[in-house]
C-alpha cells in the first residue's frame, strides 16, 4: 500500500516506544522501575470516577455537542478565567479526547506550506510533529540549562521572521520542568502582537506548580484574540486514560476547531465529559495531595542525582520530570539510556527524543514511589559509573 508522502514527516512520541520496551522486558522476568511515561501514578479522585459510572448510569451514552457538553463549557471556564484572571466565555471553548487534539487542530487550522512555526526544544515532540506534517518550517527556539530550560526572549525575536506565524510556549515545560516567569511572559506577549503572532500556549501542567506562579500569557494586552490556551484533565486529576483535554481560543478560531472535530471524532465521549465537571467543580484535596508527593519526590530525586559523579541537575520548579545534564559520564544520551533500560532495568528517556538540543540529558519521570526513586537512583549511579568517561 503506497502512503502519502506526508506520513514520512510524521513524528512520534517516544515514551510510548520505551514503555512496550520495558514491558517486554517484564514479561521476561526482569525488574524495571519505569521513569519514562508522563502520567501521574496516581488514582483518578474517587469523587470523579463516581461521577463517570453515574453518568453512565444515567444515560450519558450518545452524542453530544462538537465543541462540547454546554455545562462542561462553562465549568472550564469558570476554572479557568478564576485560576488566570483571563475573561473567557463558554463560546471561546473545545472539548477535546484529550490535549493532543488542540495541537493537532490549532496546526492544521492555522500553518500551510511556507509558514514559520517556533516551537520549544526541548520540546514535546508532538509539536514538532505536526508542524512538519503540514508542510510548514519548524525552527526550535533552545531552552538552555543555564537560564533553567526557559526561552531567551532575545534569542526568540531574532527567530522571527515575515514568515512567522505560530509560537509554541509550554510552561510549566516538558520535559524540563522550567516556568517561564512574569517578565519573560510580558516580552513574549509584546513580540506576538507586534509581529502579529498566534501563541499557542500549553499550560497542562498548571497546577504541578512548586515555586513562583502560573502566568496565562493570555492575561496580557492584546493577548486574548491571538492565544490559544491548551489544558486538561490528564495531569492535574490523574485521568490520563479517560481522554479530556481542552483548548481557550478566539470565537472564530474555535467555531472552525469545532469543524475539525465534526470531521474526525465528532465529539468527546459524553460520559466522560460529566465526569470533568465534577473533577473541576468538586473537592481538589486529592489534587493538593498528590503536588505535595511530587514536590516531595522532586526533591529527593534531585538530590539524589545531584550526588552521582557526573550528572547534574537543576531543580525543576514544575511539571513532575527532571531533565539531568550527563554530559560528563562520556556517553550519549541515547545510548546511555537504551543502556540503562537493557542493563539495568530504569526505563528512562533520552533527551534527543525531545529534540537536539536534548542531547546531554535524560528525561526521568519522578511520577512513581520514593522507595523506586531510591533504586532508581542506585541503578543510574552504577551506570555512570561504569561508563569510560566517570573516574
């Protein structure tokens, strides 16, 4: 079967590949200690899951609005415009299976062949993907370990271009951890209005949030009609495999997402969707507790890579990863990690499969317990150390 010549500049996402990887491994008898899948380890709220087989049980089995259920709508935007002070209404909302989506469309919608995207490497490399699929250029923007994995806004405006027409923020960042503070969210704003610049901005790690605070680059002047706002449930309420995600963007913007999604899945699961109203408008402590075992455990494995001869980490103020710079062990990441999985049973990520600026550094997901974080640590230690480049 001869495929389109598009799906050769289709990319993927790696942790996917990881994880058959080390359940392959699994099967087999080995022990794996899994630091490579971004998900929560945590159980979905009670209160939401309930919420999920009431809705079932009540009858929320059929189709609903392309955009999304009305009172789902105004929940996400009640949420939203009180936790970023941002002025959104119900009309300016996509209901989405999952986050992906609002990528996906917001691309295909705005970039044709000649167009500029900039997107953050490293990077989630669903952006780069899609950027590529269409047909338009993606210049990376680097985020450098020395300014804590956030963007250069200096280095940003000399990447703009008359071709520019999409920007890509993330913060708090995968796979870094970094958060883009209030002054670099201020220039960022002032460069998209006057270069004319649509910001895609994915804030679905907004509440994992240890230090400083969560800046909407919506909430800046002249931001509103040019940003599209992407979140969801995932992350923040564990719900990874109930497939809710979201986009704020522009009324006219949204009404031709709305089209997309009459095209391709016509519309998020009903059920599901009743279940994010109560994950938004219900008890949060479940919330608060499983950022203080984030927090707790980013800690701990900080720390604890900190201390291994060649390897260095900053401390990420966000999301639940650690991207530690092993420069300095005398081998590259891919390997070193292909390495660490085959000998050593930690499935972890390189950082190249975020991007080339990602050479360098691993990915860890710090998302499983303090006692396998410890043997984790172990088990990276004894790598390093067998590597030429360690004394």
């Amino acid at each position: 079967m001869k495929l389109a010549q598009r799906m050769q500049r289709l990319g993927t996402e790696i942790a996917f590949e990881v994880l058959v990887r080390a359940r392959a491994l699994e099967a087999e008898g080995r022990d794996v200690i899994h630091l490579e899948i971004g998900e929560p380890d945590f159980d979905t709220p009670r209160n939401v899951i309930e919420a999920g087989c009431t809705a079932l049980r009540d009858g929320w089995t059929h189709y609903g609005p392309s955009a999304g259920l009305p009172d789902l709508r105004q929940a996400i935007v009640d949420y939203v415009n009180r936790s970023r002070g941002t002025t959104f209404a119900p009309e300016h909302v996509v209901v989405t299976p999952g986050g992906k989506p609002i990528m996906f469309f917001a691309i295909m919608a705005l970039l044709e062949a000649g167009d500029e995207a900039i997107y953050p490497d490293p990077g989630f490399p669903i952006y780069r993907s899609m950027i590529d699929f269409v047909g338009a250029t993606a210049v990376p923007i680097p985020l450098r370990e020395e300014k804590e994995f956030r963007l250069d806004v200096e280095e940003l405006a000399g990447l703009i271009t008359s071709r520019t027409r999409l920007l890509i923020i993330n913060s708090p960042a995968n796979p870094t951890g970094g958060v883009l503070e209030r002054g670099e969210i201020e220039e960022i704003a002032r460069l998209a209005v006057e270069h004319n610049l649509v910001v895609l901005a994915d804030e679905i790690y907004s509440e994992i949030l240890y230090e400083g605070e969560h800046v909407s680059i919506a909430t800046m002047p002249g931001m509103m009609e040019r940003t599209i706002l992407l979140d969801g449930f995932s992350k923040t309420y564990a719900m990874t495999g109930w497939r809710l995600g979201y986009g704020l963007m522009p009324e006219d913007l949204a009404a031709q997402i709305g089209k997309l999604m009459v095209n391709s899945v016509s519309c998020t699961a009903s059920a599901v969707q009743r279940a994010g109203i109560e994950a938004l408008t219900g008890p949060q402590d479940d919330v608060k507790q499983m950022i203080a075992a984030f927090q707790r455990r980013r800690d701990l494995i900080v720390e604890g890579l900190n201390s291994i001869p060649g390897i260095g980490c900053v401390s990420p103020k966000g999301a639940f990863y650690v991207f530690p710079n092993i420069s300095e062990i005398g081998e590259r990441s891919k390997p070193f990690a292909d390495r660490l999985l085959d000998e050593h049973g930690v499935a972890a990520l390189s950082g190249t499969a975020f991007g080339d600026h990602g050479e360098g550094y691993l990915r860890l997901s710090y998302a499983n317990s303090e006692e396998n974080l410890l043997k984790a640590l172990e088990r990276i230690e004894t790598a390093a150390k067998s590597t030429a480049g360690v004394s």
